[in-house]
C-alpha cells in the first residue's frame, strides 16, 4: 500500500514549501536591489564621463580637425549628442545645458521652445538651479506652449536663488526695483537681492584669486 502523511503531516510540508517560497523570493528581491543599485551606480558613472566628454568638445579640449566653423559646429553637435545622453541618465547639470540647446538652436540642433522647457523643468526637478531660473522665464515669457504665468515664475526664481545662482537673485532684483511679472516696486527687496548677488560675485572672485595662486 502507498504511504501516505497524515493530515497534520501534510499541512506541516505545505507551511514549510510556502516558508521556502517567501525566503526564495526574498533572496531574490535582495538580489534585484543589489543588482538596481551596482546599476545606479554605474549609471551614474557614466553620465559624469558623458557630461565631462561633453564639456571636452565644447571648450575645446577635445579637438576635431575642420576649418574653424565647421569645426566649431561639429564641436557643439558632439558636445550636444554627450550632454543629451547624459541628461537621459538623470545628470542634472547636463538637463539645463540640453535645455539651452534647443531654446538656442545650438550646434546645429532645431529650435525647440517646448523641448527646451521640458529639459529645464526635468533639470528644476532634479535640482539645477540653472535650469530653475531659465524655467522661470519661459513661463513668465509664455514660451515652450505654456501660458504666461508669473506666479510660477517667481517661485521658480526664488528656487534657483536659494540656490546660490547669482543671475536668479540680479533677475529678482531687477523684477522688485521695476515692478515687473505682477509685482509692485518694491526697492527693499531690489537692494536685498542686489547685495546678495555682490556677496556671491565677491566670494567667487576671491575663490579664483586664491585658486589662481595655489
């Protein structure tokens, strides 16, 4: 006759395969996160090297042998082809220069307001203040398909002067001592943001003068 387990019995290997199930799919899971993370990782790696290859054509560093226009055009479409590939693998700096790209028509790439905007809010999300300001007036502006909307604008601004970004706070600045984007003259808050903007520019120029002394 066959043998066969008891009801207890049977229930006992059932809890232990479902036991094994959970511990396998958790090994497996713990896996996948490792796996996510070399990947991130590597990812990240990977879009400072495009960002620096894409800075190397742009200044120059990286040369192409033409006649000095053609040669400068090829140099910015290079530039343009790493900066955009960095920028899909989530390089923040890399989103606001593929942004001024399109808004330029730079290197040969086509106008594009709405691309362009599009890179500047994804470089505004990720962090770039740069990114934040130019988003800023494209939305005061109404450029890139969107409605003139100077609220948005405004904190958008505010972010990238928070930011440190020296251009945002002489924006602000010229903004509160003119009364633009809705705003009512204001000559406190022009004078506030023009001594920050000299407080920037004045460490700057004294982090480049010790730099170029070392």
């Amino acid at each position: 006759l066959p043998l066969r387990c008891s009801a207890s019995e049977q229930k006992k290997m059932i809890a232990k395969r479902k036991q094994k199930s959970k511990m396998t799919t958790c090994d497996e899971l713990m896996k996948r996160v490792e796996q996510t993370r070399m990947n991130l990782v590597e990812r990240n790696k990977q879009a400072i090297q495009y960002f620096e290859d894409g800075q190397g054509y742009e200044n120059g560093s990286k040369e192409i042998e033409f006649g000095t226009d053609r040669g400068q055009l090829q140099k910015e479409r290079q530039a343009f082809q790493y900066f955009l590939a960095a920028a899909m693998l989530g390089h923040k700096d890399a989103m606001g220069i593929v942004g001024i790209y399109y808004s330029k028509g730079k290197g040969g790439v086509t106008r594009d307001d709405r691309k362009a905007l599009d890179w500047y809010e994804r470089g505004q999300a990720a962090g770039d203040s740069r990114s934040a300001r130019n988003a800023a007036l494209f939305h005061a502006q109404g450029r890139g398909g969107k409605y003139s909307d100077p609220e948005y604008a405004m904190r958008s601004l505010q972010q990238a002067a928070n930011a440190k970004n020296a251009r945002a706070k002489s924006n602000l600045a010229l903004i509160y001592e003119s009364g633009k984007w809705g705003r009512h003259p204001d000559e406190v808050l022009a004078l506030k943001y023009y001594r920050l903007k000299a407080l920037d520019q004045s460490y700057w120029d004294g982090w480049f003068q010790h730099v170029s002394h070392i």
